[in-house]
C-alpha cells in the first residue's frame, strides 16, 4: 500500500545465490558486485554499516549488507563459526563442498551393490574426476585428489561390504581485503 516496511533480507539474499547458478558462475563467491541484491522494492538498508562496524561483525562470521553506490550488496563471506582460523570459516567453502558432496553422491548412488574391485572403482574415479576437474577449471579449486584403490580400500573394509572414496581439495580463497602499496622512489632508481 505504499508504505515503507522493515522486512527480512533472506529472500534476496537466497534470490543472489540462485543467481550465480543462472549466470554460468556456480562456484563463485557471493559477495560485493556477485552478492547484489536485486529487488524492485527494495529502497536501502535498516543500518549503515561503516567500516569499523564490518570489521567488528566479520570476527562474529557476520556478513552485513551495505549499500555501495547505490547499489545494496552483501559484502561478507563468512561462516557463524570463528573461534579457529580456518577454510570452513568461509562460506564459499561450505557451499563448494556441499556441492561436491552431492554431485560425487549422484555418483555413487549407481555403484551401490556392485563389487568392490578394481574395475568398479575406476570407473567410479572416472565419473567423480570430471566433476573436480570442472571445479578446477573454474577457478574454484587450486588443487584435488582422489583415491580409491587398495590403499583405502583394504580387504577389511571389502570384507564389511563397505566402499572408501577419499576426496582431498585446495580450495581457493577470494581476496576478502587488498592491500595497495605505493612506495616513492628517487628519481632513476625504479628497476
């Protein structure tokens, strides 16, 4: 009716996740110019947060929402915990490996029953590779590891009826503070 409400930003900030899967970008941090909250209502934000109030927050694994030429963002990537510093303290990095784990599961879905053998896990390898490998390709991963053979495969474990795929990942990390540094020379002394 015309009137200016306080509502909850969780839908627009879910509608900027959904974004980045629509725009060809499904591993890409949501956050600054990829975290823009686009909602034809929308007309600002409850606190202008400054950036001693964004420091404070992001130590509490807070992201706030600030308005950055006229445009409102999340400006944040961060996980509630932050006791330890750590690659799960992202938010990036948790929604990268709960996608990995999803897809790999699809996988794996089709090989429950077969048997255990060096064949079976091959082609499981082969399946799981091309999802790691497009993670890498898009930036989102420096590095990945597979395994499954018979090391983590071991006749005990065959014996139980069970099946180990270990997936090992470097995550990258996105640049959360740039640092510019100028330095003076005199004249004639730049190499």
């Amino acid at each position: 009716d015309g009137k200016t409400m306080l509502m909850p930003p969780a839908p627009d900030v879910s509608n900027a996740f959904m974004k980045k899967y629509q725009g060809g970008d499904p591993y890409g941090i949501v956050a600054n110019l990829n975290g823009i909250l686009n909602n034809r209502f929308l007309t600002g934000v409850e606190y202008m947060f400054d950036q001693e109030d964004r420091g404070n927050l992001e130590q509490m694994g807070i992201n706030p929402i600030i308005v950055n030429k006229n445009r409102v963002m999340i400006f944040g990537n961060k996980t509630a915990f932050q006791r330890v510093k750590s690659d799960f303290n992202l938010l990036h990095v948790r929604e990268l490996l709960n996608t990995i784990e999803i897809e790999t599961e699809a996988v794996l879905r089709n090989f429950v029953f077969d048997f255990n053998n060096p064949i079976v896990r091959g082609q499981i390898v082969t399946l799981v590779n091309p999802i790691l490998s497009a993670m890498r390709d898009s930036g989102a991963l420096a590095d990945y590891k597979i395994t499954m053979d018979s090391t983590n495969n071991t006749d005990d474990i065959i014996q139980d009826s069970l099946g180990i795929i270990d997936i090992s990942v470097i995550v990258t990390k996105g640049m959360e503070k740039i640092v510019q540094r100028i330095t003076v020379n005199k004249y004639g002394t730049i190499l």
